[in-house]
C-alpha cells in the first residue's frame, strides 16, 4: 500500500478486516480484560433480536460473541467475580522459547565451503547486529509477537546518533500493512498513532526498494485526515531533519528495508485476497477455550469467596451500636451474657452456613481445557506441566510425549531462518553504507543455525552418548560435538585433545605387542 490520499477512511480495505482479528488476539496476549468486555459486548450495541433475564442479545453466528464468558452483560447492582488466566501470554511465550531459548547463530559462509566459518570484518559486524545479546533478546521478543498475532516484519534500523552499528526490530502484524506479489512482501507502510485531545496524529513509514517515505497526518479515530508537516509533534520531529524533499530517506541500495515473517500459514483467510498471505497465529480457534479457561478459574474463585464459613444469629445477640450505628456481633466473643431474648436465653440457635469448594471438579476441568489448548497449538501437554494422569513414565514414552512440540519447533524454523537470513544480509549491506571500514557490504546470503533441540534434557544427552560409546558407534570428536553444539571446530579439536591427554590409552590386559616373546632373534631374548 503506497502513502494513502488525504481524508481516506482508516483502515483501508481489506485490512480493517484483518486489524479486527488482530485485535482481538492482543487483548488476550496483554490481558486486557476491559478491551475483552468492549469487545465481546460490542454486538449489543447493534439491533437485538431478543431479550434474556431482561437483558437484549443477539441469536445465531452474530450474537456468539455476547455468548462468551468476556460478552456477558452483568445485571444491574450484581457484583460478580472475573478472573483472567494469562494461558495467551503463556502459550506466545512456550512459542517464543521452544525456537528463540537457545538462540540461532547467523554465519557468513565462505564459497566453495561446505563448512561455515567466521570471515573476518564482516563476520564480526554481522555478529553486532544479529549475534549478540540484543539480538537474543529481539528473537524472543519477535517469537512472541509472531505467536499472538501471526507475523511480524523484520525492520533494519540505523541511528548514528543512537549505535554505531545497524540493527533489526520487529514490527508486530497490527501496525504493519504490508503489499505482496505473488506471494512475496514487495512494499510496507508501518504506522504510529499519537492521539492529542480530539486529533489522531498518525505516522506513516513506507518501505520500498532504495527509499523510506515518512508522511504524518492529522485526522480523527476513522479518517486519516490532512497530511501536515513531520514537525508539527514532537514524536516525529527528528525525522523532518533526516528526510530529503520529497519527504524520503534513500537507502543506497536495491533491496527492502523490511522482511515479512509469518508464522505459520493461515487458514481462514485463504481466499480473502491479499490476507491470504499473512501468517495464522496461534491462537486461531482457541478464543473459546481462553473463555472457558476464565470462566473456570472464576468459578473456582467464587466457590473459595463463598465457602468461608458464616454464622447466622438472632438479633437478640446482636450488638445495638448507638442511634444510627446499627448493630453488630463479635464472633470471638466467649461468653454470652444479658442477650434481651424473649422466652428461654438459653434456646437461642446460632447456626452456620459453610458452602462447599470443588477443588478436584475445577482443577480437573482447568486441566483438560490446558491440554486442549496446548494441543490445538501443535505443543506437548508437559509443556505446562503434566495434565494427562498419574502414573510412571518410560523414557521412550516421555520422548513420544514431546515429539509434538519439537515438530512444531521445526515448522517454524523455516520461516524464521529465512526472515533472519534475508534481514542480516540487509542490514549488513546498509551498515557497509552508513558506517564504511568497519566490515559492513553486499555479501551472499548468510546461514542461520538453530540448535538441534532447544535446551536438551544433559541427562539424557549422557545416556545417549553412554549407550552410543558402549555399542563403539560414535567417536570421541562426535561425542564432544554433541555435548557442545555451539562450539566451533578448534574448541572441539581442543577439547579432544584434553580429553585424550588426561585419559592415555589403556594397555592390552594380555600384555600382547605384537612381538612373539619366544622370536630367539629378538635382542630383548638373548642374555
């Protein structure tokens, strides 16, 4: 999408579609309880077709929203218990640690090469932008991003002001409208909005190959309004001293400045044009599970208000507190004395109310709609913890158990690796540009490496190489390079050696060298 015309409706079609999902996603990732209630509740507004308890609903697909835990009308002078379980944010974070926990390696590889090694300057700039630990750190935050809200676009950034080095940023699916060729992101307008009294400013930042237009415009909650200068606020002033006239940043080079990264192909918006090709998040169809979840825990929590015991007394044992005090009663109190009772003191009832608090029922409820929830999401029900029953558990069985997460973790691997790739090798080319000398340049490609499996379990990486050596199917040089992953082939060749020196081979027990003890020719033989 190119910079829209003055006074255009915001969003643009088809995207206030998608921004409608997007929404939605985000309130269940930061646990927006009002944003949920607003916007369940929001059918309410719209014609009903009819009433229940006295309150107007809707019927059918349209009205399932006011069906929802989060979409039902409280009645009026009820107070009711409403507890969120953060299960969203949990699930974008398992997503986010099963790929970005143990971080990949991003590596220039050298022609003619089948191993990968570092290459000097450029190895090393190429690790400040992609390999250190602000980096790590964005990969988490991009995994995440990506989980709730089904992509993200990687955005090569440079400030020489700020670092003296490129870096990347994600951009989240909801402040992204990005413009696609067969498949392919080819533009990409990200935008900010900054709202000041009754005016919505919003900043507009188009990607394109060679440039990055900044455009700011004054206009209300659905119309993006008059185009104004970039000093008029400011939040975007600095960027009126950086753009040339035409109200753009030129690049230098042939490429875009931002990659598209979708998490895993979406489903129900493949015929819907241009949304065909955003990424599903993962928490498609789980929005009623989410509900449930709530309205368990609430369930559960009402229970635990109402089983605290209460007595019920006459009010002849109640306290009179003065003229407009009212009355009280000291449950502590431990004798009874001059209670103004008519007929026998002695005969007054006290009785107490004590409301049972189904622990095992909503614990095992909660814990079935987890398991589904981890289930739909393509994870291993341990990934929370372990729902599925008791009992004792052979190791091939746990194995099985996590094969589900580990596929997942491959299937979003392969998008990752190719966004990762695409974004280095950018960034690296307008560091070459922006920072000159320092290693930066046009290079091929680099490689991302992932770890094999994410934090693998070091008692059962032991087991496996114990029984790998026992069979005498695995060398010394492979064990080490199993155990260390991430280390490089001279620390490993170090390593070997090390080992190797602090355990000398062990001679024959037959005492056999090769040489026949009784050979008369033998010097050692004669006397």
């Amino acid at each position: 999408m190119p910079i829209p015309e003055a006074n255009t409706p915001w969003l643009p079609a088809p995207w206030d579609l998608a921004y409608k999902a997007f929404a939605e996603n985000d309130a269940w990732y930061t646990g927006d309880t009002a944003a949920l209630e607003k916007l369940y509740r929001r059918e309410l507004r719209q014609d009903p077709t009819h009433q229940r308890r006295g309150q107007p609903m809707r019927g059918g697909v349209v009205g399932a929203a006011t069906r929802m835990f989060w979409g039902r009308p409280v009645p009026a002078n009820e107070n009711r218990a409403r507890l969120h379980v953060p299960a969203p944010a949990d699930l974008a974070t398992l997503a986010s640690d099963l790929v970005f926990a143990e971080p990949p390696e991003v590596r220039l590889e050298s022609p003619g090469e089948t191993k990968l090694r570092r290459d000097g300057k450029a190895q090393t700039r190429l690790d400040l932008i992609a390999n250190g630990d602000e980096a790590h750190a964005m990969f988490n935050q991009m995994g995440e991003l990506k989980s709730a809200l089904g992509s993200v676009a990687l955005v090569v950034r440079w400030d020489t002001a700020v670092a003296e080095h490129a870096w990347l940023e994600p951009s989240a699916a909801d402040v992204i409208i990005p413009t696609f060729r067969s498949g392919r992101m080819i533009e990409c307008t990200m935008w900010s909005e900054y709202v000041k009294g009754s005016v919505y400013y919003r900043h507009l930042e188009h990607h394109v190959v060679g440039a990055i237009e900044h455009a700011l415009y004054a206009g209300s909650e659905n119309n993006l309004g008059r185009r104004v200068p970039l000093a008029e606020i400011p939040e975007t002033a600095s960027y009126a001293e950086l753009v040339d006239g035409d109200s753009r940043i030129v690049t230098g080079i042939d490429r875009l400045t931002a990659v598209y990264n979708p998490n895993i192909a979406t489903a129900a918006w493949r015929k819907k044009g241009a949304l065909a090709h955003t990424g599903r998040s993962d928490f498609a169809q789980l929005h009623g599970l989410f509900d449930w979840l709530d309205e368990t825990f609430s369930s559960w929590m009402r229970d635990l208000r109402l089983g605290a015991g209460k007595i019920l007394v006459p009010e002849a044992a109640l306290d009179f507190n003065g003229i407009g005090m009212g009355a009280s009663f000291d449950a502590g109190r431990e004798i009874f004395a001059g209670l103004n009772a008519p007929g026998d003191p002695s005969k007054i009832a006290f009785d107490k109310v004590q409301f049972d608090i189904r622990v095992e029922e909503h614990e095992k409820t909660a814990f079935g709609i987890y398991r589904e929830i981890l289930r739909k999401a393509g994870f291993a029900q341990s990934a929370w913890g372990d729902y599925a029953g008791k009992g004792q558990m052979t190791a091939t069985e746990v194995d099985d158990r996590d094969k589900a997460s580990e596929r997942t973790r491959d299937k979003k691997i392969l998008q990752d690796r190719v966004a990762i790739a695409r974004a280095a090798s950018v960034a690296l080319e307008i560091d070459g540009k922006v920072f000159p000398g320092n290693g930066g340049g046009r290079f091929d490609q680099p490689t991302v490496v992932f770890p094999d499996v994410s934090q693998e379990d070091p008692e059962k990486l032991a087991r496996t190489l114990t029984l790998l050596d026992a069979a005498a199917a695995i060398s010394l040089e492979q064990k080490v390079r199993r155990a260390n992953p991430d280390w490089e082939d001279d620390q490993i060749r170090a390593e070997v050696a090390a080992i190797r020196a602090e355990r000398p081979a062990v001679p024959d027990p037959a005492g056999f060298t090769g040489e026949d003890p009784e050979d008369p020719d033998d010097p050692e033989e004669t006397l």
